[in-house]
C-alpha cells in the first residue's frame, strides 16, 4: 500500500457506498491507495458500479411493477378526480408521469442503501414517505426551473397522500429483499425461486376467478352502457 | 445437482481467479489476478465487484467477511470461494475452450497451435 488518502475524502467515499458493501470496497480501496487523487480517481469508477450492482441485487422485478404502477395510479387518479381535463390534456400524463417516476427511483435507491438486517417495523411507511418526498422535492425544483411542467398542488397533494398509502401497502406486503432471509452466501431470492413451481392453493384460486369475473361484468356492463 | 448458466468470458475470468487464489481471493487480489489474465486489456476494479456479485447470486460463489487488518483501514475483506456449482461451470467452459482452440488448431494447421503452445508456455512461465 502507498500512502493512505485523506480521511475526509474516505469518509465521503463512505457515506456514498451503500452499507451492505461498505466495509470491503472501503478496504479493498484503502489497500490499492497510492495517495489521495489516485484513491479519488478510484472511487469514482468503483462507486457508479457498486451502486448499480446493489440495485440490481435489491430489485425485485414483479415487486417494482407493482410499486410503478400504484404509483401512477396514484397521481393519474388525482388528477382525474380534481381536474380530468389536466388528463386528457396536452402533456397531461407525461408530467403525471414525472413525480411517480422520482418516487420510484428513490424507492430503489432506498432499497439499495438499506442496512441488511436492520429493518424497522414502520419501515414500509418510512420508504413510501421517503419516495413521496423525493416527488415533492422534484415538483419544488420544476416549480422553481419550469413551471410548466410541474404538477398543480392539489394534484400533487392528493397524488402523493395516496402514493403514500398504497405504496406502504405494497412494501407491508412485500418487504424488499434486504430484509428477507437470505445470506451473503446464498442464491439471489429470485433465483432461489426460479426453481419452485409457484403454487396458488384452492382458496386463492377461487378469490382470483372471482375477482376476474367481477372485473369482467363490470366491463360488459360499462361497455352495454356506453353502447 | 442443477446445471449451471453458460457463463461469459469475463465471469470465466473471475472465477479462475478465484480458483487460483485459493482462500486469499478478495477484491484486490482478484482484481490483480484477472488483469494478469486478461493482459493486455485493463479491468477496471468495479467491474469485479459487478461480476463477483452477479456470482454470487447465480450460486456459483460463496463469500465470508474476514478479520479486519491494519493495513486496510482496520476494514474487513470479502473472501470469496468457488461454489460446487461454479466448479462445475468452469469445468465446462474449460472444455468447450479446449474444443475451440483444436477446432481452429485443425483449420490453421498443427504449426500454428505449436506456436501459440509454445507462446502461452513463455507467458506462464
């Protein structure tokens, strides 16, 4: 080893790597310093890849489906209540689209970030708040940089009250990966799971038909209404 | 046992660095490690950390955190290991690198792989 880097640019490198590989990069990184600038330059090609990686390892394909869409629903859903022409309006979903999909990336980098194996019992709410923030904070900068494309307030509101509700709904029932039982030395969840037959049990299988048909009738019946 | 996924040049990279070091594979080593084995393309560190996470999570690698050591900051290491199944991965892409190479040796004539085996001699050496 050279000579080591300064501890502040260490820290800093630090409080950007998230926790979970925190302690080997930190070291490794340490362990190849030649100096400051050099253990710098080697951050900033170390830390864009670790960061993608922990997402990719957290992310949970069908889970993040569900987190996108509730999420648009919530701010299409708002708009639709208070103001429907804002939906059918010019751009109308492209800046719907913009708070949800800042929330989303939050979510993810959130997850990215977690501790493994610290999890509060609130932590679903925390997330969600935490995406809707994120949402918030992008509206304030567009508000500021383009006013056009931000979302009116009580849109913005109501989308991001309901955000909240639903996407701590998903994380309850859906916790991400950091906090399920798996250890660094085992198979990825998803891939665990890629070699069990999924099994949906008789009482599932019944609310499902159910709910397929009730879906199904109601369509029929808007479509005879329309008609 | 499962099959293995068919791995891409640089995941057999990582993992015969991994068989080579034995248990002092971790992140600098194995980075040192594939440098040599790629030379003389250079391999950035953080494509390591890529390629042994997405090891892991294929099965073919297990990891363990070590002791920490002064001349790491007092930070622990990421020690990794081969997986029964990540042996066997090799073991094919060994083969089918076996197969490659007397395939073109039969086109290019026995002169040409006397050349190359004379070369890749030198350079393990």
């Amino acid at each position: 080893m050279g000579a080591p880097p300064h501890r502040i640019v260490e820290k800093i490198v630090g409080f950007l790597l998230p926790p979970a590989c925190r302690e080997e990069v930190l070291g490794d990184l340490h362990e190849r310093s030649e100096g400051t600038w050099r253990y710098l330059a080697d951050a900033l090609a170390v830390l864009p890849l670790v960061i993608v990686s922990r997402v990719r390892r957290t992310l949970d394909p069908q889970v993040t489906l569900m987190e996108a869409f509730v999420l648009c629903l919530s701010f299409v859903g708002a708009a639709a209540y208070w103001d429907r022409a804002f939906v059918s309006g010019s751009w109308g979903l492209a800046r719907l689209s913009i708070p949800a999909a800042v929330a989303l990336l939050a979510l993810k980098l959130s997850d990215a970030y977690a501790r493994p194996g610290r999890r509060q019992p609130l932590a679903g709410a925390s997330d969600a708040m935490f995406a809707i923030g994120m949402a918030f904070v992008s509206q304030a900068v567009l508000l500021i940089g383009s006013p056009d494309v931000a979302l009116p307030l009580w849109i913005a509101s109501c989308g991001g009250g309901l955000g909240v509700l639903l996407l701590t709904l998903v994380r309850m029932l859906f916790p991400p990966f950091a906090d399920r039982p798996v250890g660094a030395a085992g198979p990825a969840f998803w891939a665990r799971q890629a070699g069990e037959p999924v099994r949906i049990t008789g009482g599932v299988a019944r609310v499902v038909k159910g709910a397929g048909a009730v879906l199904l009738l109601a369509l029929v019946y808007l479509l005879l209404r329309r008609s | 046992m499962p099959r293995p996924d068919s791995l891409g040049q640089f995941e057999q990279l990582v993992l015969t660095a991994v068989l080579l070091l034995h248990d002092d594979a971790y992140g600098v080593t194995i980075h040192g490690k594939v440098q040599d084995l790629a030379r003389p393309k250079d391999i950035s560190l953080g494509a390591v950390y890529v390629t042994l996470d997405r090891l892991e999570d294929k099965g073919l690698l297990m990891s363990r955190l070590s002791d920490p050591t002064p001349e790491r900051g007092g930070r622990a290491k990421r020690c990794y290991r081969l997986e029964a199944l990540g042996e066997q991965a090799l073991q094919e892409s060994a083969v089918t690198a076996k197969r490659i190479f007397d395939g073109i040796a039969e086109v290019w004539g026995k002169e040409w792989a006397k050349e190359w085996g004379k070369r890749w001699g030198k350079e393990a050496g």
